[in-house]
C-alpha cells in the first residue's frame, strides 16, 4: 500500500514541476510554441482550465496557476493524511 502512495505522490510532484515550467514558459515568447512548450500545454492545461474559469486574472497578471500548484499540492498532503489513517 505503501509502494502505491508513493508512485502517486511522486506523479504529483512531478506534475507541480511541469506546471511550474509551464508557467515559466509564459515568460519566454515563442516558448509555448516549441515542442516541449506543445507537450507541457497539452498536459497541463486540462487542469488549468477549471482555475481560470474560477479566478479572474488581476489585470496581466493570472495567478490561477498558483491556486493550482497549492490545490495540487494540498491533494498530496492530504493523500499521506489518508495513508496513516490506514
């Protein structure tokens, strides 16, 4: 049980880290555009959505990528607070 807590958890962080590079992206033109930039929107962007949908952007700024990584990283603590409870 353990072993699958684990995998989940290691998903989860590696999906944080292609939302932060993702966003990173957003800094560097044409970056979304390369191939690597393709593959991390067509990822992320899924979960993304939903935020943005919620959370207007203040003026140029979006922080619903941020929400994101918090809700994201909220789910993986909580995952290992269900894991001692078993």
């Amino acid at each position: 049980m353990y072993q699958l807590f684990s995998i989940i958890s290691t998903l989860m962080e590696l999906y944080s880290f292609a939302l932060i590079g993702y966003i990173l992206m957003s800094w560097f033109p044409g970056a979304r555009e390369s191939s690597i930039g393709n593959f991390l929107g067509k990822i992320v962007e899924p979960y993304l959505e939903p935020f943005r949908k919620i959370i207007p952007p203040l003026g140029m700024i979006d922080i619903s990528p941020i929400v994101a990584i918090l809700v994201l990283q909220f789910a993986s603590g909580g995952l290992w607070a269900l894991y001692g409870m078993l």
